[in-house]
C-alpha cells in the first residue's frame, strides 16, 4: 500500500505564493521512480479538476488556468512532488490533492483571500 500526504496549504492573500508538497510512503518501492505523479484540485461547490502532471523524465504539463504561474516538479530521492504556486488568485481556492495510479493523497486546503 502506498501512502500519499500532502502539506502546504493555508491562507495567503492575492498575488502571493505557496509550495504544496506531496510525500509518498508505505511500499512505494521504484513506484516513485517510475511514475507520472499528478496535481488535482477541487474548488468549492465545483468538481475536481487536473492541474499539472510531472512524468517519470520530468516532462510536465499545465491546465491553462495555472500555466504560467504554476510549476510542478519532483524529488525522487526523497520521493516527493512539489506545487508551486505563484501570483495565486480567489480562484485558486480549492482543496489539491496529489495522485498516481490508484493512489490520491487526503488533500490540502488553498485559500486565497481577495
């Protein structure tokens, strides 16, 4: 089994910044290693969408909300997943959670005052 936590997350105002991280636990082996670690959020009242994905060769890819002012990364040694997030906007508001395969993390609330 495999354990994703995510943290980061908390109350910033407009045009501020935050670095979300993702950590894998539990039998996580090469798993890490070998695969594409994904970035999803869910703002309120709305469904969760995908936001940004990092592949086992970094190449990345951005929703075009975020493009720009996001940017996802990883450190496979330490087996976790970066988000971050600059010039972040009300909209930006959401609970992000991180996920590969069958694996989602609990999730981390993003608050973006106005």
């Amino acid at each position: 089994q495999v354990q994703l936590v995510e943290s980061g997350g908390g109350l910033v105002e407009v045009g501020g910044s935050l670095r979300l991280s993702c950590a894998a636990s539990g039998s996580v082996g090469r798993l890490f290693d070998i695969a594409t670690m994904y970035w999803h959020r869910q703002p309120p009242g709305k469904a969760r969408e995908q936001i940004a994905f990092i592949t086992q060769t970094e190449s990345v890819s951005y929703a075009d909300s975020v493009r720009g002012r996001f940017t996802i990364s990883r450190d496979n040694d330490r087996n976790t997943v970066y988000l971050q997030m600059n010039d972040l906007r009300p909209e930006d508001t959401a609970v992000y959670y991180c996920h590969t395969g069958a694996f989602w993390g609990q999730g981390t609330q993003v608050t973006v005052s106005s």
